[in-house]
C-alpha cells in the first residue's frame, strides 16, 4: 500500500504541480495561470531546446507579449511614454497575438508575422513564447496550429526562463504592419 501512494506521488510530480488540461477552445482571463503540459499539433520545449535552437539559428522566435496601452482617463496633454518590452535575442514581436479573441488586425498581425519570420522557408520551426504561465503564447502556437504552420513550437518557460539561463534580453521593436 505504501509502495502504490508513493508511486502515485511520484508520477503526479513536484508537490504542489497542477495538472491543467488542455482547454477545447482559447483560454481566456486570467491569462497569468497555470498551463497545460502538451499543446495538440505542436511540440513543447524547455529551456534546453530552446536554447539549442536559438543557438543554431534553427527556428524563428516569436513573441506574443501585449503591448502596454495608454492608460484610459490620463489629463488631456499628459505625456506617456510606453514602457520598453525586452524579448529573446533576435525575436519578432507580434504583441496583442495571444488573447481568447482576435480582432482582425490582431489575427492578420500573428498570420502574416508567423509567415514573415519564417522567411520563405515553409519548413522552418516557428517557436512561439511569452512568459512563464502564461497562456497567450499557447493561444497564439494553437492558432498557428489550426491555420496549418507546420513545425509549431510552443516555448512556455519564454523569457522568464531564458535569463533564468544566465541569457540576455534585448529591446524589441514592435511589429505593426
């Protein structure tokens, strides 16, 4: 009996772990949460591979962090300036990609994005990322699934991952069309 809780223990993983399945649909609010282990359609990374990848030049990167808005009800004539967004080394940045709904310049934005960072080359891996627990990176590898791009990537340790592995961000320009 012993042995069978312990072995049962052993297999549902670190104390704690939540197993979260695969929703039917996008995921919604809150976005910030606990993600699936597997994405349908794509292959799921850690650090290690990525980093691989990254290093070899092997893939596109694509990150699908939102951009900060201008903050509704600011005094007319405030000066705003957007909060810079670092992303991996060498990424495109297609933000507002990954929410449940995409308006259509959102979804034109991720669909021409996703075709322009594999450059031409149908065959290259597209590696879709953003932060650690966060769903907008498995909706946007999701999408890209279910509109035929074909090798998808999901990444889901993005950035927070990657300079927990010692790499650096750089500032990233934002895609608009």
């Amino acid at each position: 009996m012993i042995r069978a809780v312990a072995l049962a223990l052993l297999l549902a993983g670190p104390a704690g772990a939540e197993t979260v399945p695969e929703p039917s649909d996008y995921r919604g609010e809150p976005y910030r949460a606990p993600v699936p282990a597997t994405l349908t359609g794509a292959e799921v990374i850690g650090i290690d591979e990525a980093l691989a990848l990254h290093d070899a030049g092997q893939a596109a990167f694509v990150d699908v962090m939102p951009r900060k808005a201008r903050p509704e009800g600011l005094p007319e004539g405030t000066i705003w300036n957007e909060p810079p967004h670092q992303t991996i080394p060498g990424a495109v940045w297609l933000f507002d990609t990954g929410y449940q709904a995409l308006a259509p310049a959102e979804e034109a934005r991720l669909r021409d994005g996703l075709t322009r960072a594999q450059g031409g080359d149908a065959d290259r891996p597209l590696v879709l990322f953003c932060r650690t627990e966060c769903w907008m990176s498995w909706n946007a590898a999701r999408r890209a699934v279910a509109w035929g791009f074909d090798p998808v990537i999901w990444f889901p340790g993005g950035t927070d991952a990657w300079t927990e592995a010692g790499r650096p961000l750089v500032m990233a320009e934002p895609v608009v069309p």
